[in-house]
C-alpha cells in the first residue's frame, strides 16, 4: 500500500513522539530494583507499531483535540497492552518465548520480574493519566474509569480467562466473535473512545467510533490468528503456532473465508469512521498499513486458486 506524503509524514511524525513519549515516561526512581528497571525497559521500549496509542493521537487530532495531555493517555494505553503482553507470554497462560522480535519477559528475566513489571506498568498508566495537567480533571477520571474497564472484569481479564478456556469445538462465530472482542477489543475502545472523550464528541460521532473500534478490534484479533498459521515468527516478530487446537475464526472456517471475513470487518470500520467525520484522513491509511499483510495474503491466495 502506497501512503500519501503527507500521510506518512503525519504517522511517522506521530509515532516518533509516542516512542520519545514513552521513553520520558519510563525512568523510575533509582532505588526501585534495578532488574525490574532493566524488564520495563526490554518490555515498554521493544520496537513495536504502536497502532493502539497511534490511533489515539491521529483520531483525537483529526476531531480537534488539542491538549499535550493526549499522548501521555495514548501512552497510558501501551502500557496497559504492554502488561498484558507480558501476562499473556507467561508460561501458565500462552508460554510464548518470543515478542516484539526479543525474548518476552519471564525468558529475558524471570517470572516474578514479568508478573511485577506488568503490575508496574498497569498502576503507572493510571498515574500518567492523573498527571496529564491539561486535560480537564473530569475528563481525567472519566478516562481513569474507562481504563479500568479495559483492564478489568468486563475487558482484558475477562478475555484472557476466555483465551485460557477456548477449546470448544462446537463453538460458533458469534462465540468467537464474543471472545475475541474480550481479549482484543477492549484496548481499542479505550484507544477510540479516549480520543473521542478528548475531543468532546456528541453522541453521534461517539457512538460511531464506538462501532468503528468493535469492527477494527474484530479485524486485529482475526489478522493475529490468521498470522499464527500463515506467518513466520521472524516476520511476526512472535511466537507463532499458539492457536493450535483453540476455537478461532481461522479453525472454524479456514484460511481463505476467515481472510474475506477480515476484509468486511475492515470495509465496516471504514464505514463507521466515515460516519465520525474520519473517512479521509490518516487514520484510514495508518490501518492500511497495519493490515496490509491481510491485503497480500489475499492477493496471492486469489491468485493461487486462480492459477489452481
């Protein structure tokens, strides 16, 4: 996919003062345990995309939001999905080795020194969201309760208890769907709709990045297993072959419909964005990116059968 200049230079620009953000986020006072420093460091600063905190600054600028304060939520929000990488990796959950291209956590440290990072980084997010001075103190806990919805019973932990359980053979795609949104989903709400809280949006605009966030989280999570099966993990910069007798899309109705599946829910989140006023802007090309190995592998699969 071919971004416009101008577009690559907004997403660039966005993403190099999300990394710069974050790192000046990060140090903590000296006396805290250095092998827990050097683990937020390896964990928080490992080379990723970004998407999530990445959505946050463009949708909230692209609605008027003005507030330096925004990027320090966008960046409370990949603390958030960074802990919950970490808790994901873990050998009582996925026991995956690999992420964002290094040795996760508990493989590069411990076990202990992950699980404490993770808590350290989901209690700091709440503090960097305290601390943002120019957003109006009713909107900052507004977005603390948001958060905290993200992470909890109804969001992250929920879906991570779900993912642990996913073995039912008879499950449908509104099963799947329904777990998926748990454990992939909820982050994107807080990532829309923080942006969204920002801004101000009246209902309607809310409500349609509330639908945009449902149909991209459905979309992520679906390219992630879809990825599992199809991707290297030097070029998923992860552990793949995890899903492997688990009930996903991708299991249920295989490589090729799960792809056309996924380009209907990104059609969807085109749609909706276009209904919050954001249908030409740099967002849309910011998800582009993020998906265009779905695009390839659609593309030469047609082709394959074409050729068949």
């Amino acid at each position: 996919m071919s971004l416009s200049p101008s577009h690559k230079e907004q997403i660039q620009a966005v993403r190099a003062a999300i990394e710069t953000r974050l790192a000046h986020l990060l140090p903590i006072d000296s006396a805290a345990p250095p092998r827990l420093r050097d683990c937020l460091t390896h964990t928080l600063l490992a080379p990723g995309k970004r998407f999530r905190p990445l959505l946050t600054c463009l949708i909230a600028s692209d609605l008027g939001a003005r507030q330096n304060g925004v990027i320090d939520v966008a960046c409370a929000g990949e603390m958030v999905h960074t802990a919950s990488l970490i808790l994901d990796d873990l050998p009582c959950m996925d026991d995956a080795p690999l992420r964002r291209n290094r040795a996760s956590a508990h493989v590069a440290f411990d076990e202990s020194t992950a699980i404490l990072s993770a808590v350290e980084l989901l209690s700091r997010a709440f503090g960097v969201i305290a601390r943002a001075d120019d957003i109006a103190p009713q909107t900052r806990t507004v977005l603390s309760s948001m958060l905290a919805r993200t992470v909890g019973a109804n969001g992250l932990i929920a879906g991570q208890l779900a993912d642990l359980s996913n073995t039912d053979s008879e499950a449908s795609v509104e099963d799947i769907e329904r777990l998926n949104q748990l454990k992939t989903g909820a982050l994107f709400d807080f990532a829309v709709l923080a942006a969204g809280q920002m801004a101000g949006s009246d209902k309607q605009t809310t409500d349609a990045l509330a639908d945009f966030s449902h149909q991209l989280g459905l979309a992520f999570q679906l390219l992630d297993d879809v990825k599992d099966v199809m991707m290297s993990e030097a070029d998923a910069e992860k552990t793949t072959g995890r899903d492997v007798g688990k009930a996903t899309l991708v299991a249920l109705t295989g490589n090729a419909a799960s792809l056309e599946r996924l380009r209907g829910y990104l059609a969807d989140a085109k749609s909706a964005l276009s209904r919050a006023g954001l249908g030409d802007g740099a967002v849309i090309a910011a998800m582009d990116v993020q998906f265009s190995f779905a695009n390839r592998a659609a593309e030469t699969m047609g082709h394959n059968n074409g050729n068949g």
